[in-house]
C-alpha cells in the first residue's frame, strides 16, 4: 500500500493529516488540484464520492479516491472561508464522475468550482433563491414558493476561469441556437421514472444530451439532520427501491462501525440473505422492463412471475413487499418467517430452469441482439473514470464488486463468482445481470441451512449518539457500490449525512456514450444501466 502522507507531502508540505478508518488528509485549496494529480498518478484513479458540506467558518468538500490496484482508500478535505464567494478548483478534468458530482456541490451549498465546464444547478430550478444544505440557509417557505409555471431552460451556462492570477467567469452555451433539440422524457415510460434528456438531434443520431435531475428531488439528506439516526433508516428505502435492504443495511452498517456495535452472527446471515434475495428481485424486473423497452413485452411477464416469489418471502418477514424497514442498528427487526427456508428453497429449486427460459426468449433473439451488440460501449477505462459501479462497471471488466474487494458480514467466507465481461455494451451489460442471479441462487443454497441460532439484534442504547468523527461505508447494491458518509458532532442528530447514489453516476455517463448513436439507441442504452430516479434525485 502507497504512503499517502508521502505521496501528498511532497507537493503540500503544509498537508494536514488526521487519524481516521481511512487515510485523511487537509489540503489548502491552491494545492488540492496539484494533490489530485499526484494521488491519481500513484494509482487512487477512482473518485468515488464527493460530500460537500457547512462546517460553519468553512465550506468546502471531502473528496473519496480509491485505488482499483488495492481497493484501499483515500480522504481529503478542501474548504474555503469564503462564505460569500466561496471557489474550490475541480478536479473534473481528472475524474469525469467530478461533473456531476461538483455540480451538485454547487446546486446545495453554492461553491463555485474553478475550471469546471458547467456551473449550473442540477437540482433545483435555475431560479431557486439560496443554498438549502447550509446551515444558515432561511428555510422561511415565501422565499422559494411552489411555483406554478414552468422554468425556461438555462442554454447558457457558466464556468470559471484563472487568467493573469485571477478568476474570470466566462459564458459558454449548452446549446447552439440552430440545434434542434428534442425532450426524452420527464414523462416518457423509457425513462424509468421522471428523468428529463434535453437531446440535441442530427436526423436520428444523438449529438449531445443534457441531463436535468431533480423532479422528484425530496432533500433525503437535509431531513436526516432533523432526525436521530433509527429514524434515518427508513429513508434509505425510498431511495433505490430495488436495493432498498441493501441501502438499510449500508446505513447500519455505518452507524455500527462508529460505535463499535458487534452484530449476532444470526443478524449477518440473514442481513446477507435478504440483500441476496433484493439483488435477485432487482434483476427479475430489469430483464421484464428492459426488454419491454425493447419491445419484448412477454418478456416482463416471465421476470414478474419469479419476482413475485421473492416478494412473498419479504412479505412474510418483513411485513411488506417494497419499504421494508427491516434493517436495524445491531441487527434485523423481526426473526426470519417459520416459511422462510421452505419458500427460500423453493426458489432456489426453480430458478435455474427459468433462466434458461429467458436465454431462450430473448438472449439470442436475432432482433434483440442487433438491438444490444455494440451500442453504448464503456471501456473498462471510462468505467473507472465516471465511477460506473455495478453491474454497468462489471460488463467493462471493471471488478468492482464490494462483497469481493472490501467484503462486510459473512461475504469473506461465502464461494461466489464476480461476473465480468468484456464487451462493454449493452448486450453485456444485460446478460451479465442474469448470470447475477445464478451467483446470488449460489449464495443462498450455501445459507439457506446454515443459518445459525442466537439473537437477531444486538442489545444497543435506547439514545444513539454516535462519538465525534466521521465515516465512509459501502456495500453492493443492485446497481452498484452505495455508500454512507455519516458526519457527527456527538449528538443524536447527524451533522451531516451523505447518500453516495450509483445512479447518480450512471445517468453522469449517458451523454458520453450515447453520442454518435441513434435516438432509438438511446432507450436501449438507458434501459441498460438500469438507474433508478429516486436513487438520483435524492
């Protein structure tokens, strides 16, 4: 493992570095481009996340890079005293994932990025008055009224540029006058929920596509420092719904971790199971709705009818089909159904044959494979590049799977194949998700009889307050690597609590493979990565 203090002392000798669960370290912002430089040159060539936030003389961010060397981590930190103007340097032209991610800083605490291409919002309407995640911003609700008309588009956008020593704010336009530009969505069923692609056509091929988040944006993360942390793990349902355990157990996970909670090795069992069981409904639903997109509408019906079978053992269980809530801090809420095994095997026992039902449907299907081969290509390199997690970065030949790489619970000791592939495109993309199903069936057949007796919680105090410090935790979602950043000033509020989406970074990618391709493509493509709105617009 790289000496980071090395690394960054030599081009900031004035580097602060702090204990933590990973290396971290404050750089003052005239450095932090030339720190980012030398990180990224000594193998950290992921930016995984990007958690702006208010200190209160500062504003600023912490700044996540991984290694894919490794898989080891790295923190730094970048603030500013400068409330009223306050300028951080991108670091967009190292990492692209930086684009959207700094646009979002700037959307919710108004820090202007030097160098960045687009300083716009990307949330909030264009004429939204102040920075909602500020800890001084004036929740007063005449300030920004429910509006009732509709924004005019901003085709013109802003960056900020250094010449002769200083900051110059330059014009550049989204679109040029004469392009024509058409509206995929917000309301369009291939979409996959309210997701606007303002999209600059050329006949049927795709020039450009200017993404516009934020319609269904509910501010998840400015209502968990009102709340204690119990009360923030239902929110994490409402965010990718398809991984919704998963986000429950990351979240709880995190907690755990701060306060050195050890949970019952019956807890984990069943924490992994039902994650395994998520991951196995998540994809029953991509194969049905991806290939409706396609036009494959049988297809849909076969991924529902072994979809509702998981969605019976959650029901059982859990109480519900969709917002479980059954994640706990220190374990799970309820022991296991007296159903659960039974039907767990019976799933087990069917799915092999229903996948080669699909492969028959659709996987060599003249027509679909036209529809898949050799569109929307991501290289491995681009993948790492915009942080293209998942299943979406695996179908790269990206191994990145957390439950392999940085393995939590009883991962480590389970035998299970991390699928990749090395198309890069959509056909891949697709496939790959179905031979994620065969891997998740492995990894309950290992569980199913050998979940062990005990407790399924652990004893923890009735006020959680987590100890001053902060925290960064994944896990593998459905879609890919979700994380928790969890800041605390000890008291039963977090100060600051930070959802890491990897929608929000595979809607990041859209405009850059999807130029070139056609308008038809485009469904495809989207439909491939299989994002999901509220997990972006959080």
């Amino acid at each position: 493992m790289v000496n980071i203090q090395e690394i960054i002392g030599k081009v900031c000798p004035e580097a602060v570095f702090e204990e933590n669960e990973v290396a971290f370290a404050i750089v003052p912002d005239a450095k932090w481009h030339e720190v980012a430089v030398a990180l990224k040159n000594a193998g950290y060539d992921c930016l995984t996340a990007v958690v702006g936030e208010d200190w209160g003389e500062e504003l600023g961010c912490t700044y996540y890079l991984k290694s894919t060397a490794d898989n080891s981590l790295v923190s730094v930190k970048v603030a500013t005293t400068d409330r009223e103007n306050p300028m951080l340097h991108s670091v967009s032209d190292l990492w692209k994932t930086a684009i959207f991610e700094e646009r979002e800083v700037f959307d919710f605490y108004g820090i202007k990025f030097i160098n960045h291409p687009d300083m716009r919002r990307l949330f909030l309407r264009n004429d939204w008055v102040g920075f909602p995640f500020r800890k001084d911003y004036d929740e007063n609700p005449e300030i920004n009224p429910v509006r009732l008309y509709h924004e005019k588009p901003d085709d013109v956008t802003s960056t900020y540029v250094e010449e002769d020593g200083k900051v110059v704010e330059k014009k550049v336009n989204v679109f040029n006058p004469g392009d024509f530009v058409v509206n995929i969505g917000p309301q369009h069923p291939a979409t996959h929920g309210v997701m606007r692609f303002r999209t600059h056509l050329d006949g049927e091929e795709i020039k450009k596509i200017d993404v516009v988040c934020g319609y269904i944006h509910r501010g998840v993360e400015k209502l968990c420092e009102k709340d204690t942390y119990p009360q923030t793990i239902h929110f994490t349902d409402r965010l990718d719904y398809l991984a919704a355990l998963m986000n429950e157990h990351c979240l709880c996970l995190c907690i755990e971790k701060a306060m050195g909670i050890e949970v019952p090795a019956r807890a984990k069992v069943i924490r992994v199971m039902m994650d395994e069981l998520m991951r196995i409904n998540s994809h029953l639903l991509y194969f049905g709705t991806f290939c409706m997109d396609l036009g494959a509408t049988t297809a849909l019906f076969y991924g529902l009818r072994e979809r509702e079978k998981v969605l019976d053992i959650f029901e059982e269980t859990c109480g519900a089909r969709m917002t479980f809530n059954y994640n706990v801090i220190g374990g799970v809420r309820f022991d296991l159904h007296e159903n659960f095994v039974k039907r767990v095997k019976e799933l087990i026992e069917i799915m092999p044959s229903r996948l080669k039902e699909y492969h028959t449907l659709v996987s060599g299907n003249v027509i679909a494979k036209n529809r898949m081969k050799n569109i929307g290509i991501i290289t491995r390199e681009e993948a790492i590049n915009y942080n293209i997690t998942g299943p979406s970065g695996r179908a790269s030949n990206w191994a990145n799977d957390i439950r392999k790489t940085n393995p939590y619970e009883v991962y480590a000791d389970l035998d299970f194949e991390q699928v990749t592939m090395e198309g890069c495109d959509t056909y891949d993309r697709y496939i790959l998700r179905l031979k994620e199903i065969e891997q998740s069936i492995k990894i309950l057949a290992q569980l199913v009889d050998n979940i062990p007796e005990g407790d399924y919680c652990a004893k923890v105090p009735k006020v959680i307050k987590l100890p001053k410090g902060h925290w960064f935790q994944e896990v593998e979602s459905s879609r890919g690597a979700f994380g928790v950043y969890i800041d605390s000033d000890g008291g039963k509020t977090p100060y600051r609590m930070k959802f890491n989406s990897p929608g929000f970074h595979l809607v990041g990618i859209i405009d850059k493979i999807t130029r070139g391709e056609k308008i038809a493509d485009l469904i495809a493509i989207g439909g491939s990565l299989d994002y999901v709105v509220p997990d972006i617009d959080r």
